[in-house]
C-alpha cells in the first residue's frame, strides 16, 4: 500500500488454503501409477520403470513374471468378490516378499511383475521359494492359491529387454500348463467340499 508519495505504508497478505486441493491432485498421481484393486503399481508404470532401469547400472537386471492359477475359476464359481480377495492375497504376499528396490506391478487381469535390479539367479530363487511358502498356507473357500512364476535375468546391453520379458512369460506359461491339471482337479474338490459343507442335506 502507497501513500501520495508512493512510500510504502502497508501490505496486504493473502492466505489461501491449498491442502484438499493438494490432497486430490497427489491421489490423481497416485491414481496414475498404481492399481486400485491391489495397491501395487500398474502397468503403465511398470512399462516406464522397466526402460528406465534397462540400463548397464542395474544389469543383471532380473524380470519376473507371475500368474494367479484359476483367477477364471474362482470369479465363476464364487463370484468376483473371491476373485479380488484372490488377487489382494497374491499382492499382499508379493508386497512381503520382495524388498523396497524391487518394482512390484499387477500388469493384468491375474498377472503380475516384478523388476529387480542387480540380481542373481541365488536370489531370485531364494524369493521365489519364500514367495511359495508365505502362499502355501492361504486357502479361499477351500482352495489353495497357486501362483505360476517365470523369470529371466538381462545380463548384456545388447540383449533387447522385450525379448528377456517374453523368455520370462514363456517360462511362466509353461509352469502354469505343467500345474494346471493338478490345480484343476484339486479346485474341483475344494468347490465340492465348499458346497457339500453349505448344503448337507442335497
């Protein structure tokens, strides 16, 4: 504020509170890169991590690749309300098994990734059976949850990071068919047992 001769005599000061505003613009980025039924981050961010950690730095460089068994079957038979209690287990466990440096996506309907840098195949393996045994004493209605797993580590710059993620999906698509029988016929049973426990008398 200016007297007559435009000194200085005072100021205004506005004060606007931003916080909702803030508050609704970090949920719309958090929105942005993770995935609403799991918590875990989503594909697009996974696509974006996964070129930026394609770089020497982080090499071996280890993809891995996961897919829930009968996520089909448990929406048909118990509807899709099992279903997402099926996918947030698999999360949840995925979450305690992996530590902070790994990159943690659902990047479909029942798959999941994981980008891990500075690998080993050791390490891999150790995460993978502590990933098995952590999963092996949920059961949802009866039905154990298994999760088929495929990886491949990206040790070379000139190796193209598509081709280490498709060498990673097709070791999980053929664990996922050399279980799928078992899992089958053990879902049958468990969904057998669901009903004869519900209804005796039928």
């Amino acid at each position: 504020i200016l007297d007559e001769d435009d000194q200085v005599v005072g100021a205004v000061i506005v004060i606007r509170d931003i916080s909702e505003k803030l508050l609704k613009q970090q949920e719309i980025e958090y929105l942005s890169s993770h995935d609403f039924l799991t918590d875990l981050y989503n594909r697009r961010y996974f696509s974006e991590q996964l070129h930026i950690f394609d770089n020497p730095d982080y090499y071996p460089l280890a993809l891995i690749m996961l897919d829930l068994n009968g996520l089909k079957l448990f929406n048909d038979a118990y509807g899709h309300e099992i279903g997402d209690l099926a996918l947030r287990e698999v999360s949840n466990v995925l979450k305690n098994t992996f530590y902070d440096n790994a990159i943690v996506s659902r990047i479909g309907g029942d798959e999941f990734a994981v980008i891990i840098p500075n690998a080993s195949i050791e390490m891999i393996e150790k995460k993978k059976s502590e990933f098995h045994e952590q999963l092996k004493g949920i059961t949802i209605q009866n039905i154990k949850l298994t999760v088929a797993i495929g990886y491949e580590l990206k040790r070379y710059a000139d190796q193209q990071i598509e081709e280490i993620l498709k060498v990673a999906e097709n070791y999980m698509y053929r664990n996922k068919l050399s279980e799928r029988h078992s899992f089958r016929n053990h879902a049958i049973k468990a969904i057998l047992k669901t009903l004869t426990d519900k209804y005796d008398a039928e």
